[in-house]
C-alpha cells in the first residue's frame, strides 16, 4: 500500500530545506571570514576537489539510473544515497572555499565568455531547482510510491546530471584564472 502520510510527512521539510539552502549559500557566498578578523588562508586546495566529487557525483547517477534498469533496486538506493552525499559535501566545500577566498574572474572573451556564462548561469538555477526535485523523488522512493518516484526521477535524473556535470564543466573552464 502506498504511503500518503509519510510523503505529506516530509513536504514542509522539502519546502524548507529547498528555500534555505540556497538562501544560506547566497548569504555565506558574500560572508568572508578575514572580515571577521579571523585569519584564515584561502582554501584554494578546494576547487578541484569539489569538481571531482562533481564528476564523482554524474557518475553515480549513471551508475544508479543502470542499476535501477537492471531491477537492482538496492544498489540503486545505495547509489542514490551516495550521489545525494557527495552533493552535501560538494556544497559544505564549495560554500568554505567562498567564505575564505575572493570570488574568480573568469578571463575568457567573445564567444567562449558567453558560452561559460550561459553554462554557469543554468548550472546554477538548475542546482537551486534540484533540491526539491532530489528531495521528493528520494521521499517518494522510501514511501514506496514508486509510480510517482518514476516519474518525478525522470525529470530529476537528468536535470541532477546536468548540474553535476556543468559544475565541472564551469571548473575547468575558470581554473586557469583562480589567483595561487
């Protein structure tokens, strides 16, 4: 039998946490901890660590989405599971690196400026929009509302994989004018 009751749990959860995040971030994106005395260096190691686990990340949804088609639904929660906490950590490390370091500019011109911030730009609106879509499509699966979690998770799915690979895409495209 279907779970109403636990998916109706969760929604004032799933509305909180999917305005708070990135409210949060945009507040922390322009905090900086040296204007609160603290001396702390740039965490400068952090970029291409949080773009790998970006990379880390589309690849475990590969590997979910293949899992799941293959009828291995334990894997499949086991991957999901996984992809959703590289997703935290990606945003706990990429939030530190902002609160430590001056925003990069990017040095491209003409065509290759556009292209990057169009990437940018949709990268991140979509990760704005894929907390929820995480968030319902995850409590749909453990509700057992597996109609509704195939639906909502065939929007989720590439929307998710979208993000995670533009977050590296976006890295790579910036990382030769990060300041060392």
């Amino acid at each position: 039998m279907e779970d109403h009751s636990l998916e109706k749990k969760y929604n004032k959860f799933i509305i909180a946490v999917s305005i708070v995040i990135p409210v949060v971030v945009a507040i922390l994106f322009g905090v900086k901890l040296k204007d609160f005395g603290y001396n702390v260096e740039p965490l400068s190691f952090l970029p291409p660590i949080y773009a790998a686990i970006n990379g880390i990340t589309a690849v475990v949804l590969v590997l979910a989405v293949i899992a799941i088609k293959k009828g291995n639904q334990k894997t499949h929660e086991r991957l999901m599971t996984t992809a959703i906490g590289l997703s935290v950590a990606f945003l706990v490390m990429y939030v530190a690196y902002h609160m430590t370091a001056d925003s990069t500019k990017f040095g491209g011109e003409g065509v290759i400026k556009l292209i990057y911030f169009f990437i940018l730009i949709t990268h991140i609106l979509l990760s704005i929009a894929i907390i929820p879509l995480v968030l319902i499509t995850y409590v749909r699966a453990f509700a057992k509302r597996f109609d509704k979690h195939r639906k909502i998770a065939k929007i989720t799915f590439p929307l998710w994989l979208y993000v995670a690979v533009t977050g590296v895409i976006v890295y790579l495209m910036i990382s030769p004018y990060y300041v060392h």
